[in-house]
C-alpha cells in the first residue's frame, strides 16, 4: 500500500543531522514549512484573518497548522500532534573554561535524563544560540561547530577497583577535553569567532554538545536506523511530514485544523516560558479562533472538540534484557506505533483518545501496538498529561519503538518511522487513509 506521507528513514536521518539543538530543529522545520507554502507569523504583531498555513517559533520551540478547507467556523476543533524538541545532553556551563593536570577544560552539566556512560570517548559538536547585543537591543545567532571540539575522556580500566566500571559524578567526571595547557582557555570566545560573531558582543548562550557520528542506516539489510537524539526528533520529522499530508487533505477537504506543536525543555519538565507547562499552546489556539471571527466561547467550544496526540519514543523489548518489560506487553521494532498507557497518568490515554488513535492507525493501514511499563519500575512521563491538564482537551499518548533511549546514541526500526507518521497524518485528518 502506498504512504500517506513522504516519511522515511533516510529523510529521518538527514532531519537529525540538520538539526543538533532544539533551536535547529525549529530552524529545520520551518524551512520545510516555508518550501510547502506556510507563513511565520511574530507573537507580537497582528494575524491575517485570511485562511491560510502559518506557524509561530518561540525558542526552541515550534507551533504550525492550517486554516484551510470548506470550515469557517470560529468554533472548529483541533487535531494537534505534539512532541519535543530538546534530548538529553551535555550543556556548557556559564563559567566553562577550566584547566587540570595539564589538560584544558570545558565545564559540561548533564541535561535532562542522559545516559552519562554513552557520552564517554566520543567526538562532540557544539550547537545552541548566543543572545548578542545589537545597538540598543539584542538578537539572536544559531551557533554550530561540526568540529570534533570536545572529548570526555573514560578512565582506563586499569584505574578502576574492580574493573567493571565507574560511578560517574555529574558534577567532576563529564567535563570535556579540548586543549593542552594549565591555563585555562576561554571557549565562549572560540565559539564566537567559529560563528562569525564579536566575542564582546556575546550577553548570554544556550549551548550543548551533539555526537558528530552522522545518523545512519544499519544492519544487514539497512532496516535501522542509529542516530542520535531519536527521542524526540523522530517525532518532530514524522509530526512536520504529517501535517504536510494532512494540510493537502484539508485544503481540499472540511475536518479539524491540524496543528503540530513541538515544544522545548520537555526533558526537563517542560516548567519555562516555551515548555509544555507555559501558556504557548493555548494562546496560540485562541488566537487562531479570535482571527477567524469568535470570542471566548468559541474558543472554549473548540477545545472540548480537540484532540491532541503527544508523540514521544516507546521503549521496544530490548532482546538482552527481557525481563525489564512487561511480559503481556512486548513491543517489536518494526511493529508499527505505539499506544502508550499508565494508570497512574504518566501517560495521558485514556478509551477516547485510544480509539481515536486506534481509528488513526486503521484508516492509515498501519498495525497498532499496545505499551504498558512494568508495575515495579518507575514509568517516565511526556507532554501528554501536561497538555491534557493545561487545556482540558482530550489527550492521548503515542509513539515509534526504540532502543537505548536516553543515550548519547539510538536504536530504531527503519519502517517505523513511515508507519508512524503515517498513523500521525490520518489522526490530524480523520477522513484521510490509504489509497
């Protein structure tokens, strides 16, 4: 059967190696909604009233959708897919240059969740933004150096008591390498001549490491993907091809307006100006009902419509540790999406916004797997039960298996990602399905 979407893995790959900070990712999707017809809109300034595709950027973060098709209700409902942009990483920290033993150093604080081991002895990047002054104001630079700048060394295994490993300390053990000498250097400077930019002028950054490994597809048959920071830009790149299908379907066609939403500092729990906890999404949605000609009570009217899927990666059943999944509830690379449900809400799902998806994934002719986390382990959580509470919309949680979630580097299935963005695609437009 033919795709829905133009997803695959080889487009995931080249998204992922575009795309190493969470502000890249936004960079990167908005080029291709830029190519395929739609419109940056500023916070700040009035939006048309005219139909017609657009989307706002905040930081890392990224809302886009369609006013287009037969609807004109004030009062239309949403379809949302929702993901994160950010990963787990190695962040600089705001005093970084440091010297020891005769090496120089680059302070690194662990970001998020990330699998500290995984990040040992590889070649990293830097990527994120300064904030530098402009005349009487400041602006904004994407910052990136693909140069094997910085290393976090392990130590040998003959200095480890039992040599079976060390207990890495956040605070003393990931800091990276990059240069000989017992003074210290000074690596904001670095950066700034690296991108074009007068150190002075550098008020404030956000950066972090990325492994410089190009993504890639392995195996026999090339049917895996590794890559780095899979979770969650398998999401984005399979959230942006899905609204691109969808925005086709709905030009032609009446259905809700699909709306994708990525959001920074997931990771961290999403608690900032731009994470799933601020106000962005809800007042990006009113704004779209107030152009469109309603007011308070239609706004509220197409929220109790809506419905959002929150995409983010599902665990699949490692092969070497079995026994650290659910047993009735194995998750096969390749399977198809996942449905992911906790009864203690870690995860948002509850029977409506599973059989909307379940719906999703019939009319997209995908299979439908179903995750549920073992009882005596400590489920993770996502942007789902935190946009359910903070817009009282119907959420259900979704994803794509992987491997090696959290690490420096992951594990999926190649067929994945068109079944999942597929899947993706018939949610936002309920009529779409399979030719």
């Amino acid at each position: 059967m033919p795709s829905i979407t133009h997803a695959d893995a080889q487009g995931l790959c080249n998204f992922v190696d575009l795309s190493p900070s969470p502000f890249h990712v936004c960079a990167t999707v908005a080029a291709t909604l830029t190519d395929n017809g739609f419109t940056e809109l500023d916070e700040t300034t009035g939006w048309p009233v005219e139909p017609g595709r657009y989307y706002v950027i905040r930081g890392g973060s990224l809302i886009a959708w369609s006013t287009e098709g037969d609807d004109t209700s004030p009062a239309r409902p949403f379809r949302i897919v929702g993901g994160h942009t950010d990963s787990p990483n190695l962040r600089v920290k705001q005093h970084p240059d440091l010297a020891s033993a005769g090496w120089q150093l680059v302070g690194l604080e662990p970001y998020g969740g990330a699998w500290l081991n995984s990040w040992l002895d590889r070649d990293l990047g830097v990527s994120g933004r300064f904030t530098v002054r402009s005349g009487h104001t400041t602006e904004d630079v994407l910052v990136r150096v693909d140069k094997p700048v910085l290393r976090v060394p392990q130590l040998a295994i003959h200095l480890s008591e039992d040599r079976k490993g060390v207990q890495l300390d956040p605070q003393r053990h990931v800091n990276g390498v990059w240069g000989i000498g017992n003074e210290p250097r000074s690596f904001i400077a670095y950066l700034a001549e690296q991108s074009g930019v007068d150190a002075s002028a550098v008020l404030g950054w956000e950066l972090m490491t990325h492994d410089l490994a190009p993504s890639s597809l392995v195996g026999a048959d090339g049917d895996l993907v590794s890559a780095p920071r899979l979770d969650n830009q398998a999401t984005c790149y399979a959230g942006q091809q899905a609204l691109l299908a969808a925005t086709r379907h709905v030009a032609e066609h009446a259905g809700p307006i699909p709306v994708l939403a990525l959001f920074d500092h997931e990771e961290v729990g999403s608690m900032s100006d731009r994470g799933a906890f601020s106000d962005l999404l809800n007042t990006v949605l009113e704004r779209i009902v107030l152009v469109r000609g309603g007011g308070r009570d239609e706004f509220l009217r197409a929220l109790a419509g809506s419905i959002v899927a929150s995409g983010d990666m599902a665990h699949a059943t490692h092969p070497n540790y079995p026994d650290r999944h659910e047993p009735a509830h194995r998750i096969a690379v390749g399977g198809g999406p996942v449905l992911k449900v906790n009864q203690n809400l870690r995860y948002a799902t509850d029977a409506e916004g599973a059989g909307a998806f379940a719906l999703a994934c019939e009319q997209a002719g995908v299979p439908l797997q179903r995750y549920v986390h073992r009882a005596d382990l400590p489920c993770g959580s996502t942007i789902g039960p935190i946009t359910a509470s903070r817009t009282g919309m119907t959420t259900v949680d979704v994803g794509a298996p992987q491997l090696a979630m959290h690490s420096a580097r992951e594990l999926m299935g190649a067929a994945d990602v068109t079944t999942y963005a597929d899947a993706l695609a018939a949610f936002l437009t309920p009529r779409l399905s399979r030719s």
